[in-house]
C-alpha cells in the first residue's frame, strides 16, 4: 500500500538514529554532512529493512545519501542505474565519501578497462542502463551476485529513450534472486512509473512513499524575469552575470546550438565560461564540470542534459534563456540552486511571449516572480510612476 507521508512524525537529529553505524557517521562528519534531511529520515529506515521502495522528493533534498546510506549499512553488493553520466560520476563521488568500493560503468568509454575494474568486485556497480545490460549479456557482470538494484532520477529512466534497457535489468535480477531488493526514487514520480516498476519486480511488494513538500522552488529560491527580445538576450545575460556577480551561475538554453553561440559571444566580451551539451566529448565533458564544481570555473552553459542529477555545491544562480516547453524541466532547471538547505535565484530572460508564459506558470506553480531590468549595472526593480502625477509634476 502506499504511503502518504503527511504526518508530522519525530525526525532523527543525528544517522546514529537512523540506525548507521559510526563507521559511516564520521565520514559523513567529515564532509560536514550531521543532520538527515526529511527525505532521509523517511527512507533510510524504510530501506535499511530490506523493503523495496520507490520514493518522490523533490531536487536538493538529499535523495542519494538516502539510498546509499542503507546499502553501505547493510554492505549489500547493489547496482544503481543513472540517465546521465553526470549523475553516474556523482553517486560515485558520493559513494567514496563513504568509504564505499565503487566502479562507473558508462557508455563512451572502454568497455574492456571497465571489465577489468569488474574483476576487482566493487561492491556498488554504478552506470548506465545500456552499459550495464551490454555487460551482463557479455557474461562479464553477475547478477545472482546482487541483492539491491537503485533507480536513481526513476522517470528518466523510465522514459521511451531509457525504458528498455532499465526493465531489461530489472528484470534480469529479478530472474535470478527474486529476494533482491529494488530502491527508486525521484523528484516526481507517475502511476506509469509505479506500474512499469510492478511488472519488472514481479511478486514482489514495492511501497512508495510520497514525501512532504519542503517548498524548495517557493520558499528557498528567489524568481526573477528580465524581458530582453532574442537577439540582446546574450548581451542581456552579460549584464546581468556582471550585475550580480554570481559564485557559481548555471546558463541553461534549450537548444543545443545555442550552447556553443551563448560561450563564443560571452568569451569574446572577455567573460570566463565554458559550455556543456549532449554532443560535448566525454573526457571534456568531464574536465570542464570538475572545473566547475571547484570554482575555478563561475560560469558554466548547458542545455537540458545538465538539469537533471546534477548535484554540484554552491550555484548560487540559475539563469535561463529561454522556458523549457516541459514544466518540470523548469522544476529540474531552477532545482540545481538552493540545495542541502541553501537559497539560490532562478532568473529567467524572455521575449514578450515568454513573459506571458512565465506569469502563467507562476500562478501554476505558486511561485512569486519579481520583474526586474538592468539599470546603471544593477539589476533592480522597475519604478513605475504614476502617469498624471508625472504630468503634474512636470507642469508645475
């Protein structure tokens, strides 16, 4: 049966609570990481009992650590599949802040060094769905091996690019130890999900867990629209990137090419960014996010392949050049700020058309947007004055 969590119930201050040894604690300690979050409170016991469960979060609340924690606990030999190499490369990050044995397996790079890194049995498989299917048929993975299989950003993996292969290994496990235990989780979860789910993990009780909203899109990020027509957006978003001076400012667009146009046009007026689409090289790919992520890089444009999972600390901004036609790429764009507790803002730049279509997805998403314009290097709000009084006083 599912489970609603709307309750209020007492929430663990501490892992120990949650039943994880000091083993585990003090490393977390180590990376200043002492509380749970809500979602973690909810999930850890859950899974730590062997349940299977799918369970809906919203971005920034700390969904890894709520199903690695419990695999760690229980040093379960699991294998967790990820949509995007970033987040694959992510959960490993996190697994080894743990002490956890980790391997990435992922498409676009070696399959023969990856079997090789098979023979040193990590104990979490971490990787792509087709990589790992493409492994198991080759002989080179055991399933019978494994008793947890992670879905991390669920839906995703579950879309009609993803699905197959997903199943296929859900399935495949499931074939061989039908005692394994199945972890899914995401920001926003469908009844297909659930369904879909069911039938790979056949005769086996999946609970879902609906978590309480922790209202990050409303109350942690602050909305901003500039309206600029398409072709000053660029130099609009030069301005504004001057203006607020972000630490760490995330330029999502739609299009592809429009990755490549945004940097060029941003380097030539001397600003430091990098740029990152699906067709971007793996190696640097990789380069330019870890530059990021350290803060040697401020500046980092993406298309939509980035606004999922990519959990990287301190954006401080998000700006987006245009509206995604997805709602929840929208949730999923503005969701890489004000994460772990933080606040960020999401400004989006828009034509005439896209601030009409902004006004109605805040209403929809019960957001507040402050409209903003660019005035001697600042970004303020527009002071609009009364029209006669400003005759009036003009006359007088």
């Amino acid at each position: 049966m599912d489970k609603n969590i709307s309750e209020k119930i007492e929430m663990a201050d501490n892992f120990e609570k949650l039943g994880i040894d000091a083993e585990f604690t003090e490393k977390l300690a180590s990376a200043q990481i002492t509380k749970p979050t809500p979602v973690q409170n909810q999930a850890i016991p859950e899974i730590l009992i062997g349940k299977s469960t799918l369970f809906q979060s919203e971005t920034g609340t700390g969904k890894t650590l709520a199903y690695l924690l419990p695999a760690a606990q229980k040093k379960a030999k699991t294998i967790i599949l990820a949509p995007t190499i970033e987040l694959a490369s992510q959960i490993k990050t996190q697994a080894q802040i743990l002490g956890i044995k980790a391997g990435l397996f992922v498409g676009g790079a070696p399959i023969k060094r990856q079997i090789e890194n098979l023979k040193e049995k990590p104990q979490i498989v971490i990787g792509g769905p087709a990589r790992i299917l493409e492994l198991y048929h080759l002989k080179k993975l055991k399933l019978n091996e494994f008793q947890m299989i992670i879905l991390d950003e669920v839906d995703r993996l579950l879309s009609p690019e993803l699905r197959d292969e997903t199943v296929a290994v859900v399935e495949s496990l499931n074939s061989v130890n039908k005692d394994s235990q199945l972890v899914a989780c995401s920001a926003t979860i469908s009844k297909s999900t659930e369904k879909i789910l069911s039938g790979a993990k056949a005769g086996a009780k999946i609970e879902t867990l609906f978590l309480p909203k922790e209202d990050v899109l409303r109350k942690r990020i602050s909305h901003i629209a500039v309206f600029a027509e398409k072709r000053e957006k660029i130099d609009t978003l030069r301005k504004i990137l001057a203006a607020e001076k972000p630490e760490k400012a995330l330029v999502f667009t739609s299009k592809i090419d429009q990755v490549a146009n945004i940097v060029v046009k941003l380097k030539y007026k001397n600003v430091e960014v990098e740029g990152l689409h699906a067709k971007t090289d793996k190696v640097q790919r990789k380069s330019i996010i870890d530059k990021f992520r350290s803060g040697k890089l401020k500046v980092l444009v993406t298309s939509d392949l980035a606004s999922r999972g990519l959990d990287i600390p301190g954006i401080t901004h998000i700006i987006q050049m245009d509206l995604p036609s997805n709602d929840d790429f929208f949730i999923h764009r503005a969701g890489r700020t004000a994460r772990a507790g933080k606040t960020g803002t999401n400004i989006v730049i828009g034509d005439e058309y896209e601030m009409r279509k902004f006004a109605a997805l805040e209403k929809k998403l019960e957001i507040f947007v402050t409209p903003k314009m660019l005035y001697k290097g600042k970004l303020v709000v527009p002071q609009i004055e009364d029209e006669e009084e400003r005759i009036e006083a003009k006359e007088e």
